[in-house]
C-alpha cells in the first residue's frame, strides 16, 4: 500500500511539473492594457473644454504619475512606429481597435500607460503621425472641435 501512495504522488508531481512546463512554454508575452479610466476622462476633458466655449486640457492633471513624455499617435500608426518612437517595444493592447488618437505616456523609454480618445474632435498641429510632448508642455488647447498642442496656439 505504501508503494503504491508513493508512486501515485510520484506520478502527480510529475504530472504537475509537466503542466508547469506547457504553461511555461506556451505563454505569450506580457501586454500592458489600456487604461480605460484615463481614456474616458481624456475624452470627457477635452468635450467639456470644447463645451465650455473652448479651453485647455493639461495631461499632468489628467494622468498623475511618473512619467516624462507623452506620444500622440493617430489612427493607423502601426505597433512598430509607436516602439521606435518609444524606443522600446510597444507592449499596449487595444482588444477591440482604436479609432481615435492614442496617448502613450513614457518615462525614458519604459511605458508607463495608454490611453485612447474616444471622441469626435479633431487633432491638428501634431507631427503626423506622432507627435511627442514633454510633460512640462503636455497641454492641449480645445477650440471648436479642433484639439492642438498649446505651444501651437
């Protein structure tokens, strides 16, 4: 009897350690998720501003953290502009598309977070089709539906 409990648990830690190395091998990268709450105030600020008879949105406010630039891409850019932009690989993952500009705030070269606007405004002013803004002047002004850099006033 006690041959056999220990070849049963023989067996189990083997078929465990062989599960372990499927889930192992098998894994996919790591992916950062959009973050949905920054998008959905991203695009609530920039409507208001526009409501409000125009005004400015500052992303400093809007994304507190640690980051020291933000990506402004436009619908289209691929992974791969956004990485060489980045300086690193892209690792943001949209399930189900993107429609509108997409804010990639970095520190260095590391993402730190991504939003994408989800409105009807639109953008003008930027490099197309990236556009990156240093956190001290990471402010759009809103006039008419029509979203610039605030330098670009």
């Amino acid at each position: 009897m006690t041959r056999a409990l220990i070849a049963v648990g023989a067996l189990l830690a083997l078929a465990f350690a062989g599960f372990g190395l499927v889930v192992y091998l098998n894994r996919e990268e790591d992916m950062f998720a959009v973050d949905n709450v920054l998008a959905l105030e991203l695009t609530r600020s920039i409507g208001v501003a526009d409501q409000d008879g125009g005004g400015d949105v500052d992303l400093t406010r809007l994304a507190p953290g640690d980051w020291d630039r933000v990506l402004v891409a436009t619908p289209g850019v691929s992974r791969d502009e956004v990485s060489e932009a980045l300086g690193s690989p892209y690792d943001g993952d949209l399930t189900y598309g993107r429609t509108g500009q997409l804010f990639v705030f970095a520190r260095g070269t590391a993402l730190v977070r991504f939003a994408d606007y989800r409105g009807r405004a639109t953008f003008t002013g930027f490099e197309r089709p990236l556009d990156t803004l240093a956190r001290d002047r990471a402010v759009l002004t809103v006039r008419n539906g029509v979203v610039t850099p605030a330098e670009a006033r």
